[in-house]
C-alpha cells in the first residue's frame, strides 16, 4: 500500500459487523499506518448498533454502506439503524445490485433513502454466478475480467439503473446516484 496510489481503504465481507471486534483491530492498524486514507465499511445493517457506529466514527472510519437488498429493502430495524447511521456518519450510502425484478421495492425504498439522511445510492450491475443463470439467458451479458476471467451480467441492470434515475430526479431526492456498470471492471480486482 506505501507504494500503490490507493487513497482508501473498504472493509467488506460477508459482513464485518460480525467480526466486529478485528473490524476494529484493522481499522486502528490501518488508520495508525495510513492516517489521510478514505475508510468505508458494508454492512447489511442486522448487527449494526448505535455503539459500533459512534466507535467506528470516532476510530477514524468516514462512510458506512448499507446493502438493503440483503435484507429484501424496507426491514425497519435496518432502516431505523440507517437513520441513526445519518446522524453519526459523515458519509451514510445505501449500495446495491440493481435488480429489475426488485424495482417496485427499490421505488418504495426510496422515500426512506431520502428521508434517513442518505448521500448516495450505489447501482451496480447484477453479476451472475454459474447457478443463476444458463448462458443462453436473453439478458445475461459478459465481459472479460483482467483479460482472463469470463464474468457474466444481467444486463437488465442498466436499464433498471436508468429507471431508478429516472424516479430519483422526477421527485427530486435530496441523494445522489451512482452507477458501476459491470464491464466498466475490465481491469479491476
């Protein structure tokens, strides 16, 4: 990292709120050996508290980035730590896949997202495992990854993304959206 031209550190998983206790441990490393570095942290929101995100917060930790697909969009205990988050956090986001199927539980999600002191709403793209759909799939796209990893797309995504957008500037929401296309990777890890 000393020798890179990173400027931030996530912490992602799984969920690091359920090994909350070496989230900690690296983040205090990292911030003891990287002091002026971006740090963010995902979460599902089940295992987040009130505690944790002021220790968080007062460890050096700048965003928390709630996946609220992972618990099917509108769960009140996540949306109630998503509240709390926006009056503890400098940066609260909300990142998920856009998921075409999902877009009238996104619509409804969106009021809140609003309403709970959110900045961003991250879109991305809905990569495909080998189970979850046949090749042949009319909306499944793809791309090589770092010139030799195949990786596969719903590309409904976009199109969902567009309309997201769409609803988001049609009610004018006071948070930004951004979109991470899934072949825009080409060259990432």
């Amino acid at each position: 990292l000393q020798k890179a031209e990173f400027n931030g550190i996530s912490f992602s998983g799984g969920d690091p709120f359920l090994v909350y206790d070496r989230l900690l441990e690296w983040l205090s490393y990292f911030k003891g050996n990287f002091p002026d570095f971006y740090y963010w942290v995902y979460t599902s929101g089940i295992e987040v508290t009130v505690d944790k995100m002021q220790e968080l917060v007062a460890g050096g930790m700048n965003e928390i980035r709630f996946n609220i697909a992972a618990t099917g969009y509108l769960n009140d205990q996540v949306w109630n730590r998503i509240k709390a988050a926006g009056g503890i956090f400098p940066y609260v986001s909300v990142e998920i896949p856009s998921i075409a199927k999902d877009f009238r539980l996104v619509e409804k999600a969106l009021e809140r997202l609003n309403a709970c002191g959110v900045k961003f709403l991250n879109l991305h793209d809905l990569i495909l495992s080998n189970d979850d759909a046949e090749p042949e799939n009319e909306n499944c796209s793809s791309f090589i990854l770092n010139k030799t990893i195949p990786v596969r797309y719903d590309s409904t995504s976009a199109d969902n993304t567009s309309r997201i957008i769409d609803l988001v500037k049609q009610h004018n929401y006071g948070f930004s959206v951004n979109h991470s296309q899934a072949y825009s990777y080409i060259g990432y890890i």
